[in-house]
C-alpha cells in the first residue's frame, strides 16, 4: 500500500498496486510434438511426470547472495502433446533425404565407433543443414500444432528402412572480427538439436515469428553433451554420474540405457532444457539495470587496455556496428550509442589483471574482496576516466576489454561481473590474446554475449527451477542440459550465431514488463494526497491493457504498455523518480549485504580445455 495520505492508498485500482509487486500471469502453450517416437516407447504419464505445472522467475544473482527476488510473473504451462502418424513422419523423413549430403564420421562418431560397449558401429555420416529443418518444422507441423507457440520436436529416425546417420550444421556466420568459421571447421559444432531462430534474423531468418526447437536423438553422437561417451557414466571423475541422453539405439537391452527410460529422459529435456532455459527463463541480473530510473537511452562505452605488443586490439579485433545493432534488436525501445578509447595498460593495471588471472593475488587485500575482483575494484577506482557520458545518456554500460601478449594468461573470453555485494551488475570485462584469436574469436563477439548477460540475459546451459528452487548448470544430474546451447542464440557458447534468439526476445520483453510495472507501483506510493488521480487511473487502464497482452502472448505491446503506464505516473507532480529510485536502491543494498563475499565467480564464460567450447 501507499504511505498514508497520498493519491494512491486512497483510490482503489485493478491493476495498480502501489509499493507492490507486478501480477503478471501466463498461460504458457506447450506443444510437445514426437516424430519417429510411437506412444509404446514415449508414454504420456512417464513423459508427463517429469514435468511442472508452472514457474516462477527470479533473478539467479541474488540467489548467491542468499536473496530470491521474484519478478512478480507466474507461468502456467499448457501442455498439448503429439504423436505424429505415419503418413507426416514419411513427408518429413522425405525432407531429412533430401537435406541430407554425405560427409565423412565426425571426431565424436569415431570416438563412439572405439567405444568398448557401444551397440552399433557408425559405416557412414550425413550432415543436414539445421536452420533448413527448422524451417521446414515451422511451416509444416502436424495439424493442431501452432508453432507460433512455444514447440518442442522429438525426432527419431533410427529404425525406419531410409534411416541414415547424420549430424544437423549450422554454417555461414563466421566471427566478425577472425572469419573463423566455427560450424565449418569443428567436429564440436556438429549438432543434435536446433532451433530459436527469429522471423528477421540476417542469415537464416523464418520470415515470420515462429517458436520451435527441435531434438534429435538418432542424431549424432555428438561432442556438446558428450553422448558419444557410452563407457563412462562419470566423465570428470567427481564420483558422480554425468546424466546424459545416449543416442536413441542405445535405449535397449544390453544398452546405456533401459528402453522405459526414454520417456522420462524426453521429459528431462523439456523441463531443464526447453522450459526452464528457452521458453520462460530467468534474468541473470535485473533488467532494470542499476540506475536511478528504468533508463531509456543506453550507452555501450567500449575501453580497451592495450597490452598486447605491436597490436591495435580495439581496431583489429571489434566491429563496433555489428555489436551495437545485434544489442539493438534485443533492446528494441532503448535508444543505444557508441563510443570507444583505450586505457593505458600502466604498472598498476597489470598489477591487477594479473592478479585476477594468474597469481591469485589481491591488488585491495584491505577490502577482503576475492583476487578475481581486482577488475571490478581497479575499474571502479579509476571509472571517472571510462564514463564520459553523464548527463547526455540515462546509463553507460561499462565495458572493459585486457589485450594482452603471447603467453599471457586470460582468464576466460569474458565475465559480465556483478558488485561482489548485493549481485548487481557492474562491469563487463572481454579477454584477448594471440592464443584467443588462434582459437578462432576476436572481442566483438565475446562482448555481444557478456553486455547480454549484463542486460539479464541468462546462458541456454545454466538456469534456475522455481518448482525445486535450485539453480543448475551442466554438470552432474543435469550435465544434458548443454543441449540448450544448440540454438540460435548469442547466450549460446556453440559459437555458429550471434543473434538474439526469439526466445532470447521474448523473455527480455516479459522481464521489463515486470519491471516498468513494479517501477510504476513504487511511484504511485509516493503520489502526494489530491494529486494524480487522473493519470493515476490511465496507468491502471494501461497496466490492466499490458496485462491482457502479456496474457495473449502479445509480450512486445505489454513491455511497450507497462513502459507507458510508468511514464503516465513519473509525469504526477510531485513525484521525485529518481530520488525514490535512489532511496529504494540504498535500502535494497543495505537489505542485500552481506559478509559472505562471492567467491568463486560461477559466471566466467570459460574457454578452458576441457569446457565444450574448446572441444575440436
């Protein structure tokens, strides 16, 4: 409620709940379609077993600070699940052919052909072009599926008389800044699963918006979630099974796995993997981003400290058009600008990023603050000199890029960092090296992902369970999620895109939906008593109209709405926006602080050996 006397506790509104929290709810459409699965092999109570009926997001940071900060969204799935029959499986079979070219094994095909308990060896490979299949999925499905709608397609070709063996490819978009082309060049980039792609996506755009992936598992075996592995069920030697999905042939007798786990094993996927990490996701951070008031023109400021001998990283290795336009699609109402400069990479700097990345060694001991936050803290020292945009844009997003020399430890391609303190954002710090650029990646792309994760952006491999209350990543019980990764997104590490995927879009428009509508609620408790109750009732009608357009699934008008109804009750006179935003901000700090530093830091986007990215 509103304090005592203002506008707002004195009227009655249906949507407009001062000082509280948004009530957006959705009835989630969730087509799950089985093409090649017969309903004796994918039973409908084992399948519908593993899932939940609903979700609830929150902001995954805060979690690691002992905080779970809900959006004020709650999910209700609507489950439709089918079977196709025979004569749809022979059309789409037909197109499998005929996509299909012959291609030597994959490293991973070998690898599972030299298994010791392997149910069958791999004569022959096929590779298809999996935006091609999506494409197909998307304007051909079963009658009474929607695939404007959230859809799942479980494929299964294997025991059909025109089976072949293949892997799906995703080709054509190579780093901007290396040309290093990852879908042409790497085994590891053979995939099972695909899907996400946006109606006007540059390369393979759907022309009109679909929402489909599809997951194949008499594809492969593949690298990305290492299910060309049937010998060891404990790939890290932890002592614990690293659940994975074997390729459909080895649910069997004398197989990796029992034929009555398929079902279940389908349902895994689409809770952790579909639900959980595509469709209706949590925001890594708050999308509202840490400033005084929800911003509306953004400022991507690029800084580069040049260590790297006798080269320009920040000329070299950024295209600064292609990062701006991508955000842009992602951040359709914010107005975005760019500017760039290096740092100079003196005796202190060093010092730190050292620290940071090699020695362990704190450049602010004083602080009891992790090694790793010695970017956050010598950024933070010295960010007056970064930041040259104040008063002209509502937020500058900080980015902080290290080149350094041959042999010179990085600590990952990136980090989107967080405040150590409360699990806010702060920085985002890209990582460049000889050995970086050998590996196929410049810095343009790496920025791209880690200003993402900035904005709320989660990994498709790493998310949050609202009906368990864990957050997960691919290790261990949930090591299959890594199939989430086989998508058209930028929050991917499968390195064959840079673009928002359509899931990506669709969770960023219902995120700021909530918080345009929460920022409205905080300020209609500040209205003065006697003032507003006009513009006080036009946001309600507004919010009730974002309301029934999140409903409807319309999330870009309810994000647009929300924003409307925010802007309708700033206008009130009398209303301080950004000092109550200031104040709310200090009180949720102070509420948030706590003496448990965050150490580790879990959101590193590693490129260590043994991670999937730096697979062959």
């Amino acid at each position: 409620m509103g304090p005592a006397g203002s506008a707002a506790a004195a009227g009655s509104y249906g949507y407009l709940k001062p000082g509280g929290q948004p009530r957006l709810v959705e009835k989630v459409p969730v087509n799950v379609v089985f093409i090649g699965y017969e309903p004796q092999q994918v039973g409908k109570k084992a399948f519908l077993g593993e899932l939940a009926g609903g979700y609830e997001p929150v902001v995954r940071s805060r979690l690691n600070y002992g905080v779970t900060e809900k959006l004020g969204i709650t999910y209700k799935y609507d489950y439709k699940l089918t079977y196709a029959d025979r004569k749809y499986e022979d059309r789409f079979f037909r197109q499998l052919t005929k996509l299909a070219k012959p291609a030597d094994l994959t490293t991973f095909q070998q690898a599972y052909n030299d298994q010791e308990n392997n149910v069958l060896d791999i004569a022959n490979n096929n590779v298809i072009d999996a935006p091609s299949v999506e494409k197909w999925l998307a304007y051909n499905a079963p009658a009474g599926v929607d695939t404007r709608r959230n859809t799942v397609f479980f494929i299964n070709w294997y025991g059909r008389s025109d089976f072949k063996h293949h892997v799906y490819t995703k080709t054509g978009e190579p780093d901007p800044d290396t040309g290093y082309d990852f879908g042409v060049n790497r085994a590891s980039r053979k995939m099972i699963a695909w899907g996400g792609t946006t109606a006007d996506d540059e390369e393979t755009g759907l022309g009109s918006t679909r929402r489909i992936w599809f997951h194949d598992l008499s594809a492969g075996p593949e690298s990305w979630t290492s299910n060309y592995d049937v010998d060891n069920r404990d790939l890290d030697g932890d002592g614990i099974e690293d659940y994975r999905m074997p390729p459909t042939w080895e649910y069997a007798a004398g197989g990796y796995r029992a034929p009555a786990a398929l079902a279940g094993d389908l349902g895994k996927i689409t809770r952790y993997v579909a639900l959980n990490l595509l469709f209706t996701t949590s925001p890594l951070y708050p999308v509202e981003l840490p400033a005084a008031e929800p911003p509306k023109s953004l400022n991507i400021d690029d800084n580069t400290y040049e260590g790297w001998p006798g080269v320009n990283a920040s000329e070299e290795y950024t295209t600064p058009a292609l990062l701006k336009a991508e955000l842009a699609e992602l951040r359709w109402r914010n107005r975005l600008s760019y500017d760039t400069q290096d740092l100079p990479y003196d005796a202190k700097a060093e010092q730190c990023y050292l620290g940071a990345a090699a020695t362990e060694e704190s450049c602010y001991p004083e602080t009891g603050f992790p090694a790793f936050a010695n970017l956050y803290l010598y950024n933070r020292e010295n960010l007056d000199r970064a930041l040259d945009d104040e008063g002209k844009v509502d937020y500058e997003i900080p980015l902080f890029n290290y080149a350094v020399g041959e042999g010179v430890p990085t600590p990952g391609l990136g980090v989107a960092d967080d405040d150590y303190v409360t699990g806010t954002q702060s920085y985002v710090f890209s990582f460049i090296s000889p050995e970086v650029v050998a590996a196929g990646y410049g810095l343009t792309t790496t920025q791209i992902h880690e200003v993402g994760h900035h904005l709320g952006m989660s990994h498709p491999h790493d998310g949050y369970d609202s009906a368990t209350g864990v957050d997960y990543g691919p290790a261990n019980e949930f090591y299959y999620v890594n199939a989430g990764d086989e998508n058209n997104s930028m929050m991917s590490y499968i390195d064959v895109n840079w673009d928002f995927s359509q899931f990506d879009r669709d969770n960023n428009d219902r995120f700021l939906t909530a918080a345009y509508w929460e920022a409205a609620n905080r300020l209609a408790a500040q209205v003065p008593a006697g003032k507003g109750r006009t513009a006080l009732k036009a946001a309600d009608a507004l919010l009730g109209g974002a309301s029934k357009a999140f409903a409807a699934h319309e999330y870009r008008i309810a994000y647009a709405l929300a924003e409307k109804a925010y802007g309708t009750v700033a206008a009130i006179p009398g209303v301080d926006a950004a000092g109550l935003a200031t104040t709310l901000k200090a009180e949720a700090d102070q509420s948030r602080r706590t003496t448990d530093l965050h150490s580790p830091h879990e959101f590193i986007d590693t490129l260590a050996p043994d991670s999937p990215r730096s697979q062959p």
